[in-house]
DNA sequence: ACATATCTTCAACGAACGTTGAAAGATCTG
DNA sequence: CAGATCTTTCAACGTTCGTTGAAGATATGT
C-alpha cells in the first residue's frame, strides 16, 4: 500500500488490464470490468472515451515505462563495451531484463501485462498496429544494435531472429500453463529464474547460427 | 476444384477457421460465419451443437492432419540415423517441415489455420486445454526425440527449449504483418522460403547452446 | 411411391452488449 | 460561502448475441 489511494482511472486501468489479459478485448464486457473495479459503467466512458480507448490505454502505461528502461539498459551496456559494439548477449540482456525483474520484484499487475501482451503480439488484430504504436521506435534500436553485434549477419536474419526471440519471449509470458502439463510439473510456466536462465543463452546461440549460417 | 461439392458442415468449418483467425472467438459471432459459409445460421447448432463445439472442430481438423505429418517424418528421421539417436536438426525439421511445407504447396486454409493456432497458443483462455487436446501426445514424442538428441541436455532445458522453439514458431505463423513494418519491407512474414531458411538452424543453435551452457 | 431419416428454413426468445444524456454529488476557485 | 468545474450515479437506448423449436424441404431405403 504505497499510494494513498487509487484514482478511479488506475482501479479501471487495472481492473481492465487483468481480464483483457485473461479473456483478450472481446471476451471482456465494460459491465465485468467496471463491476470488478468497483465503479459505475459508465466512467469507462467519461475516462477513457470508450472500450477501445481503454484497452489502448492498458497497453500503453506499462508500455512506456518498459520502453524506458529497455533503453535505459542498452544505453548502458553501449557504454560498457564501448567504443566497440555491445555483445549480442549484452543486447539481449537488455531487451529481456527489464521484464524479467518486473516480473520478479514489482508489482503483480505486470504478470496480466505480460501475458496480455503476449496475446497481443500474436494476434493479427492488434499485432502490427497497437504493438508498433508503443514499441517500434525502442525496438528499432534493439534491432540495430543486434545487427551491430553480429557484423557477419544479413539484415535479414536479424530481422528474422528478432521475431523469433520476440516469439520467444512472449510464449513464456503468456502463462498458459502448457509447459507446466507438457514437462508433468517438472518445469514451472511461472518460474521466472528458470526463464532468466535460459531465454537468453537460447537467444544467443540462435542469433549467432543465424549469421554464421 | 478437385472435391465434387462442399458439404455444410466444410462451408461452416471453412468460414470459421478463416474468421476466427482474424478476430478470435470471442471477437467472431456465428452470424458473422454462417453468412459467409452462405448456410442459415440455425445450421451450426444442428450439425456442432454450439459456437465452441464449432471452433474445437475447427481446431481438430487440420491438427489430426498435422499430427499424423509430423509423426511420420519423425518416424522416418529416426529410421534413418538408427542406431544412432536423430539429430537435433532432424527433430525440429521434423516439427517444422509439414508446416512450412502446407503452407506452401496446400490450400489457403492452412494459412488461417496456423494463424488461428498462433493466437490459440498463446492464450491463457484456450493454451492450455486446447493445445492439449489435441497436440500433447505428439509433442511429447518430439521432445523425447529431442532430449535422446541431446543427451548432454538437462530435461528442465528441453522443455524450456521446446517452449522458446514453439514461441518463435507460432509468432512466425500468425501474420500479424509486424515483421514487414520493422524491416521497412525488407523481409515479409508471409515469405515462407524464408522463414524456412532461418527457422530451422535459428532453434537448432539455440538448443545447442542450452544443453552447453 | 411411400415412409423414414436427414437436413434446412424461419421466426423468435431472453440476455448481454457498448454507449448516452440528464441529474446528483463532490471538489476546486475566487 | 457561492459559483464553476469535475466526477459519479442512474436509467435507458438500440443492437447484437447464442440458442431454440416447429415447420418445411430433401434425400434415403424398401
């Protein structure tokens, strides 16, 4: 309970935020969001000015303080390396801890982010245009300091490892549960050391098959 | 044309494989489908008995057909190294081929199909129990090839790998169109010759350097 | 050709949907 | 404290939703 309390828009946000997560947009009503919130229908609409609005606004506030520190980090292991470029490793580290230690360290609400990003970043609906709107300026860097890492690289396959490393990532962040059924309990889909331990190394390795292909 | 006439029950299956591909289940109604099947709408109820009987029909359908694929070429790969364990890229052309090779030489409907798979995959609603229905048994036999592939490997690791693997492979699938804007065109998600080319030695690698790590 | 089973049409049901406008309340400003 | 502005409540709007049952048409088997 750090904040005093919350507004009215930050109750619709995270009410809204968990069960488009859950259900995705259509599989949401307004009437189960705003019950869950604890407020009146119709605020949805004085706040945000309708469904669509708010679930743009969902993606969009956890969105840029991930953009933030992802840059955050790749401005640093720049730095670290310079004046030669960042490793591939480095560059993945970037792009993935930041989730990794919200997911660990912050507050629950960026489990149903994740996870309806996931959702999001799969879908032929919202996958190009509200993933672009957020990300594609920060991802453009990402991408471009990838391709400077790995020099023997076409532009092609990084472009192409990048949406493998993207699928990747937001498999193991949909909480789908599968891979707890597929390994019998032996790995957990929440178990996000496990993550950390692997996605990157697996990343890695398959970035520099690619260029050495 | 090689079929003499479609039945119904194809129209109806047809129609919602490719609509809920686009907007998902919740965000496609059956009067949406059976008016572009050109059937009444009353006819879902009598030939599936419902809107989700219909779309785990639609699941099912070409996922028996993808099993059935995947489990003879994996069949066939392990003939071919006996004694030996089959490799790691084997395995996973295994995993990948029938699905690059529908997408390239089958109908239309496969496109609609894996990308109606990628969402499902990455739901937290349907990942789980759907996937599962329909694919775990085969899956499993593909991570027991893997693991025998890698002997070295812990099995925490191939499971982890098989969900990076599946993750990059879904998102490919889903032709969210995200791959074109990032690369300014460069490179084109539907461009399967493509994908074929890095998706392959992308995932290899990557489970390489996670049994190494 | 007739009886039977299968398939299709049609009209309608109650429920839930997103959105709206007017009135009531709360909060801020001078 | 009074007036203006921001926020919340309430009731209702027109639409669309999945599902149903009875009647009609077509196909099947003898």
């Amino acid at each position: 309970m750090a904040r005093a309390r919350r507004t009215t828009k930050e109750k619709l946000l995270d009410a809204a935020e968990k069960l488009f997560a859950r259900k995705g947009y259509h599989g949401t009503s307004l009437r189960t969001i705003t019950r869950a919130a604890g407020v009146d229908l119709a605020l949805v609409n004085y706040h945000f000015g309708g469904k669509q609005p708010l679930f743009e606004a969902v993606l969009e506030r956890r969105g840029a303080l991930l953009n933030e520190e992802r840059l955050r980090r790749l401005a640093a292991v720049r730095r670290a390396a310079a004046p030669a470029p960042a490793s591939t490793e480095a560059v993945v580290g970037a792009f993935f801890d930041p989730i990794l230690d919200f997911l660990e360290h912050a507050d629950r609400g960026w489990h149903s982010y994740f996870s309806l990003l996931a959702e999001v970043n799969n879908s032929p609906e919202w996958g190009k245009r509200m993933m672009g709107k957020t990300f594609n300026a920060t991802v453009k860097q990402f991408i471009e300091a990838l391709m400077q890492s790995l020099p023997e690289a076409a532009p092609q396959d990084v472009y192409w490892g990048y949406n493998f490393l993207t699928g990747a990532l937001t498999l193991s962040l949909a909480e789908t549960g599968r891979l707890d059924v597929l390994s019998d309990g032996l790995c957990r889909s929440a178990d996000v050391a496990a993550l950390r331990a692997r996605l990157g190394p697996f990343v890695a390795a398959g970035l520099r098959g690619l260029a050495g292909r």
